[in-house]
C-alpha cells in the first residue's frame, strides 16, 4: 500500500484510459503525458498501460508500507525520498516505512509516479483512470490508501534515462478540424500567426486560451469529439479539450493536436504561452 500522508492539489490515479464508452457520453480519461509515463513503465519493466499516479502542480506526501520499485516522471518537482533528492526516469528501490515528498514546482506542470507492475486499484469499464461519477472519487485525498503488489527482487535491464525535454516547448503541431475549411483566412491567419496565453481556466477537462480571433457565425450540428480537439466560440474563443473532455460539442472544430502535442500542452499552466503549427 502508499499511504497518502498529504494529497497535494490534485492527484489522481490514470492509466491509458477508458475506451469504447463514447458512445455512452463517457470520456476517455487516463495519462493527460502519455510520453512521459511510457517512460516510467519502460524503465520498470511495466505494460504500456499500467497505472500511475498523476500528481498536478503541488505534489504529495506519500509513505510507503510495502517493498517496491518506483520511477518519477514529467514535471520536475523537486522531489525527495527520505529527504534527500532524487531525480526523473531513475528508478530507486523502496523500503518499507520510505516517504516520498515534493517541493517546488521546478518546470512542467504534471508529474507522475509509476511502481513496479503499477497501482491495482479497482477498474471500471476496463480502466482505473479516475473520473467521477463513473469512479467514486475524482482525486485523492489526505490518508487515502492507493494499493500496489509488493516487490522486492528487480533488476531493472536500464535503471535510468536521459531525456530530450519537451517541458521548454511552446509549438503545438496539429492538423486540420473537420470544419477546418469552413474558416475564413483571417480566422487561419489568427490561429497560425498568434501566440496564445494558457488562461488559468484549464484542467484535465479543457484548456482555454486568453486571446481571442475573429468571431464567427457558424451553425453546425453537435458532433464527436476527442481529447485535442481545438474548438471555436462564436466569440472567437479557442477551447482546446483534454482527456476528460466532452464527447460531443457544437462548436467549429478548427484544429486536431497530435498525441505528442497533448502531452506538451498537458505540461503547460496559466500564464505560459503557445502556438500552433499545422502538419
């Protein structure tokens, strides 16, 4: 077990997602950085979708009441085990009675815990990914108790890695909507000219931007969404939708971020800057 001994601002426990329920209004939810949680499982020996713990922006304090392995991920937040610091994509063996802390957010915005064979906690509809009301809770909280199988005999082939860093990139590639063409060329020269500000209302649902471009008339039928899909306000307004986002809407959907794309506006708060860059 670990033990939540502080909870930090929002932390959570996702694994790849939840899928085949859109058609039930049921977002996909899981990782909103999947490369950077590819790489604490990669490095623990772990399968791709084994679950992790998604700490946001203030970390928690966590005591460990059983042996494992355990690798940290994502944002940099300066991190202790025991007090002393320890560093991303390395992984530490653990003793029981070890306690893992986070200070200062250094770079990033998400960081993420992966163990060894990852958290088992209960899955509904196929995934552990915390979403409320399909899960009980939609975070953690003080004194909770997150479950993971014991492990005490690993000798991980690569113990650590040194990444290429995308937490300093600001360029979100896309590729086009499918009401992309129904944009006129001020609208396109707005999206692809403009650098946009994260505004502070952004969570695992939506990002919306501060800056707005030219307004629209548009009238369009609600339609599918998925996570990184930008939509268009008719005032002009770009709402980028993540992983706990809707599955429909009724808004222009002007642009389609990559997968990569997600991750690095994943890491990204109020107040930092991006832009766009079609593909």
């Amino acid at each position: 077990m670990l033990k939540i001994l502080k909870a930090g601002f929002y932390t959570t426990v996702q694994d790849a997602g939840r899928f085949h329920f859109r058609n039930k209004g049921v977002p996909v939810s899981g990782v909103m950085d999947e490369m950077s949680v590819f790489k604490i499982n990669s490095l623990l020996e772990n399968e791709p979708a084994a679950a992790v713990l998604e700490i946001t922006m203030t970390g928690p304090t966590l005591i460990f009441e059983e042996e494992t392995y355990m690798t940290l991920g994502g944002a940099e937040m300066s991190a202790t085990l025991n007090n002393l610091p320890i560093q991303n994509y390395k992984v530490y063996q653990i003793e029981v009675g070890d306690i893992l802390s986070f200070g200062r957010l250094e770079k990033g915005f998400r960081s993420y815990l992966g163990v060894k064979e990852g958290f088992t906690t209960k899955e509904v509809l196929g995934s552990k990914s915390f979403y409320k009301p399909i899960t009980k809770v939609n975070r953690l909280t003080d004194n909770d108790v997150v479950p993971f199988s014991a492990q005490n005999v690993f000798q991980p082939k690569i113990s650590e890695i040194k990444v290429d860093s995308f937490l300093d990139v600001s360029i979100l590639e896309v590729s086009k909507g499918p009401e992309f063409d129904m944009l006129n060329d001020k609208q396109l020269e707005d999206i692809f000219s403009k650098d946009f500000t994260v505004a502070h209302e952004n969570n695992r649902m939506a990002y919306q931007l501060t800056e707005t471009i030219t307004e629209h008339s548009i009238s369009m039928l609600t339609s599918a969404t998925i996570p990184g899909t930008v939509q268009l306000t008719p005032a002009g307004k770009l709402i980028i939708l993540m992983k706990d986002g809707q599955t429909t809407g009724g808004y222009p959907r002007a642009v389609q971020l990559t997968d990569k794309a997600i991750c690095i506006l994943a890491q990204k708060r109020g107040g930092d800057t991006i832009s766009f860059k079609l593909v």
